[in-house]
C-alpha cells in the first residue's frame, strides 16, 4: 500500500488565485536538476474526494474541486503552510473505496 497525502480546495482557487504553477514548475525543475522522479500531481475533481471518507472534507470546498496529490508529506506540508486556505489530507491505496488515486471525474 502506498500512502497519499493531499491539499484541497476549489479549482479556482488552486489555478487561479493561486501561483500553484508556479510552485510546481520550480519543483519539477529541481527534481529534474537532482534526477528525482516526480511525486506529486495536479487532479482537477479527484474521485477519491467522492467516497465517504472525505464526504466531511468535499463538503468544506465552495466548487468543483483540485488537489495536489503527493506521496511527500513534507512537500504537502509546505503546501498547506503556503497556500493558507485548503484542507489536508490523507489516505493509503488501494483501500475499499479507492482503487485508483489518479482517477477524475
């Protein structure tokens, strides 16, 4: 099983109000410079956000929904700590609901 850790908020907010893209291109950038595979994602309406266990979580987000999805708690961290105003989370996969963390809706 893998363990997934998540930021979330509307997609407006994540790729729009937000420079997001440009947080993730310098970290691309230097996983590139130090040859490190990529470990995080940009999901605009994750399915993993539909099942039960975030139904809380999804209820808090004003409209359709984008995370960064991550195996990196600390680059999730940093996240939740540069950005302000999203909801964390986490989840190991695959589980009963979640087969498939990359899937969208």
């Amino acid at each position: 099983m893998t363990t997934y850790f998540f930021v979330a908020a509307s997609q407006k907010f994540l790729t729009v109000e937000e420079p997001l893209d440009e947080i993730l291109k310098e970290r691309m950038r230097n996983y590139k410079e130090n040859n490190k595979e990529i470990d995080f994602w940009l999901l605009k309406n994750p399915s993993f956000l539909q099942t039960t266990q975030f139904a809380d979580l999804k209820a808090k987000i004003p409209s359709t929904p984008a995370v960064v999805l991550s195996t990196d708690k600390k680059f999730i961290t940093f996240l939740k700590l540069r950005l302000e105003f999203v909801a964390v989370g986490e989840f190991e996969c695959p589980n009963a609901e979640i087969i498939d963390p990359f899937k969208v809706e």
